[in-house]
C-alpha cells in the first residue's frame, strides 16, 4: 500500500505548481490536474507525469482509507466518501473519493488555514445584519464550489468575535477550524463525532447552543429537525444546492409529500429569516468574483411562501422590490459587477439569470460613461432598394 507521506508529497508538489489552485483531480485516463481559477488544467510537475491508470488512483485512494470501516462502507454502498486531510504546516484539504467505471477518482478542495472575515471576503452589508440575528433560519445556497462554506464560515467568525453564545458545527467534513474567541464554538464531524446529520443535529438540541451550523441539508429529515430547532428560540444556519432564492424554498418543499406541504409552507414561513444565494464569475485581470442574491423575510416573502408564487408575486418580483430590506437580485448584483469593472460584458451576460435584464442595465452603464450601447456603426440607408424591378404580377 503507498504510504501516506508518498501522497503528500504528491499533493505537495501539485500545489506549487501554480498560483490561485482552488482543487485538485485524480483521474484514470488522465495526469494530475488543479483547477486554477475555475479552470482545469494539466499541473506542471518536475517530472512530469503521464496518464493516471486505475492501480494508481486505487493505491492512492486506499492510502486516504486505511482502516475507517465506515469510509470503505461508504465508498462501497453509495459510491463515494467525504473526509478531511491535512498536509503538515502547508494545507488542509476536503477529499472526496469516488467510483466511476470500475475505476476511482479523487477530487481534493483546498482549505483556507484561516478564517476569512466580512470585510475581505468584501460580503454584502446583509451578512452584517445577519450576524444579529437570533433565531430562525439562514440559507447559503449556490452550485458547488462557489463559496458557500467559506461565506457561512465568515459569518459564524463575525458572531465569535461579538457575542458570548454556545455554538455548535455539524460538518462533513470540518472545514474552517475557528478559534474560541468571545463565543464557545464545538465543531463536530459526520463520522468522527456523529454517526449522521439527523442524529447529530438532534442531539445538538439537547446540548445547550444558541446557533446551530448544519452542514447541508440534504434530506426531509434533517430539514424537519432543522425547521424544529429554529421553532424552539435557536439561529439555525445551512447550505443547499440550488440556483436563486424561489428554487430554494421549492426544493425544501419538494422534500415532502402533498400531504405534508401546508404544514411545511406554514413552518417555513414562520422561521425563514435570509436565503443567500451565490455563484463565482472570472474576473478581468484572473481569479473569480462573487455574485449574490438575498432575499430576506417580510410580509410579501411570507405570503410566498405560505400560498406559493403567482403573478407579481414571484420570490424574483419581491427580491427586484426589496432594495429597502437589504435585498437584491443576481441579475443587479451581476450589473453592478460590470459596472465597477470586475466583469466582462460577455461574463455579466453568461452568467445572468435573465440576460436581457442585465443586457439593459449593461446599456444604462454605458450610457451613463457615454459609451455607444449598439455596434451599429457605419449603417447607411440603401437608397437604390427597389429600384430596377419590376412588379410582381398576380
């Protein structure tokens, strides 16, 4: 079996092999590869390697294993397993190895060895206020790999700094390794420390903390455990994969059956206080850029919520209303990139979530530095169209 000290090194040497290296991949077929700013690419080593085959993914997978009976379990049953490793005084990493083919690959995140705060993650001013709350329940949403984690973690650092509270993690893995400051924060691992998220966050309840982190939410179970803990007087934070705010609450629902929908619509409605969702831009000049959408509970956001969307009442219609309560859409948050000359127009545009929305506020921006908003330069009036021909007959 390949030793553990042979993969770091391994690791090691992928690191260096570039700057602004957020993941790395091990796949059959393919040489060691790192993503660098959400680009992957082929990681220039000294020497250089060919192809990965399946023996060598395999050994390098079982070196991450070893003995964890329940990893084995795991990768055997679900196909994959998430864990944690660290590379002594240079990283920290998320693993997560997987079946694919017969074969195994790994796809490593990298960890930042500190907390980012607030104010240089540059978080909208929302997070601010969202550290104030004390109940109820906040939803950091967004594909994978767009930040979600480290935006959550930024907050949990804000409410450490301010407030003597308990506080308890439920992770898979561990992530961001904060330090006891002002509050008393307890990080606990799926598999480590809970044997699933269900059990873990039930028995969070009865240890005593005032804001619970839930890793993710990713079944009806914890959902509804979740909803219970926000009822009862505790902050409830967590992660969804959805794409904006109305997908959010849909998909929550979509967990329950018909029956139970009312019920879940009334729950919600009750202890939903924020629902952020992100996604990464490139950004001119390398590296990515935050895009946001927040939506924060009123009394339109509850109507949604509890009787469904309708016309001009959707959850985009109350986002695009509610700059008052701190709110805003992808699509001007994306506008406001291009407009402080973070993004392309090309980027605003892919990545909009209604392009001739942000197609128009590109156009506004432009207008208001002077700029020309159609390339219809050089046109001119045909002025010998039509002539010549002869009327058709009928």
């Amino acid at each position: 079996m390949l030793a553990k000290q042979d993969v770091d090194y391994l690791l090691d040497q992928m690191l260096r092999s570039g700057g602004n290296i957020s993941d790395l991949n091990m796949t059959v077929g393919k040489p060691l590869q790192v993503e660098r700013d959400g680009v992957l690419v082929t990681a220039d080593l000294d020497p250089p390697m060919g192809p990965l085959t399946p023996f060598q993914t395999e050994m390098i997978a079982l070196a991450f294993l070893g003995r964890d009976r329940r990893l084995m379990d795991a990768l055997v049953k679900e196909g994959s397993c998430d864990l944690s490793h660290e590379i002594p005084g240079k990283a920290r990493l998320r693993v997560n190895i997987f079946s694919q083919k017969g074969t195994y690959s790994i796809a490593f995140r990298i960890l930042a060895a500190r907390v980012p705060t607030i104010e240089e993650m540059e978080l909208p001013r929302a997070f601010l206020e969202m550290a104030g709350e004390k109940n109820g329940l906040i939803l950091v949403t967004g594909a994978t790999g767009t930040g979600k984690s480290t935006s959550v973690a930024a907050l949990l650092e804000r409410i450490n700094e301010e407030q003597s509270i308990h506080i308890i993690t439920l992770e898979d893995p561990v992530e961001y390794q904060h330090t006891h400051r002002k509050a008393t924060i307890n990080q606990r691992e799926l598999g480590v420390d809970f044997e699933n998220f269900a059990g873990g966050l039930r028995a969070a309840l009865r240890q005593a903390p005032k804001i619970i982190f839930l890793g993710e939410m990713r079944d009806r179970e914890s959902v509804e455990i979740g909803l219970s803990a926000a009822e009862t007087g505790h902050l409830v934070l967590s992660t969804l994969h959805t794409m904006d705010a109305g997908q959010t609450i849909n998909r929550i629902l979509g967990m329950f059956s018909m029956e139970e929908e009312n019920q879940i619509r009334v729950r919600l409605a009750d202890t939903i206080r924020w629902v952020v969702c992100q996604r990464l831009l490139p950004k001119i000049g390398g590296g990515r850029v935050a895009a946001f959408e927040i939506m924060k509970t009123n009394i339109r956001v509850r109507d949604a919520v509890l009787h469904g969307e309708g016309e001009g009442k959707t959850f985009r219609d109350i986002i695009e209303t509610g700059r008052a309560f701190d709110m805003i859409s992808f699509d001007e948050y994306i506008t406001g990139l291009y407009r402080d000359g973070l993004v392309t127009e090309e980027t605003a545009l892919a990545y909009a979530t209604t392009r001739g929305v942000v197609s128009r506020g590109i156009d506004s921006v432009k207008s208001a530095r002077g700029e020309k908003t159609t390339p219809l330069d050089g046109l001119e009036i045909d002025r010998g169209y039509g002539r010549g021909k002869k009327p058709r007959s009928f």
